[in-house]
C-alpha cells in the first residue's frame, strides 16, 4: 500500500491556526481517475456521503462539476 502524502496546508488554513481541525480519510483499491469519476459527480454524493443530502448543482450542467460551476448543499 502506498504510504499517504501529508496535506501541505496554505498558512491561512492551516490546523495550528483553527479552533477545530477535523480530516476524514479513506482508502480506496482503484486508482484516481475512478475516484475523480465519482468526485465530480455531485449530485451522488449522497449515495456514500450520507451527510451530504441536498446536492445541486446550481450553475451549468446539472450531472457533473466542471469549472467554474456552482453548487449548493
């Protein structure tokens, strides 16, 4: 298994300079174009990010993100 890279963090948004600092990972057997695939389809977000519930994407097309779009929930 290939060992993750640690977050290199812009100053502003660093953990040491928040009050709360929270990071979910997980592990996934495929490769990355298959993750980004999923990633870039908002409105299915709440098929494996159950707090993710109201998922629209508000700007362009409605199926998956691009830049530039625009998103709610």
């Amino acid at each position: 298994m290939k060992e993750l890279k640690q977050i290199q963090w812009p100053e502003y948004f660093h953990p040491k300079n928040a009050p709360v600092h929270v990071r979910n990972e997980k592990i996934v057997p495929t490769d990355c174009e298959q993750v980004w695939s999923w990633i870039v389809r908002a409105p299915c977000w709440p098929n494996w990010q159950h707090r993710k519930t109201q998922v629209q994407i508000v700007k362009g097309d409605s199926s998956e993100l691009h830049k530039g779009q625009c998103l709610t929930g």
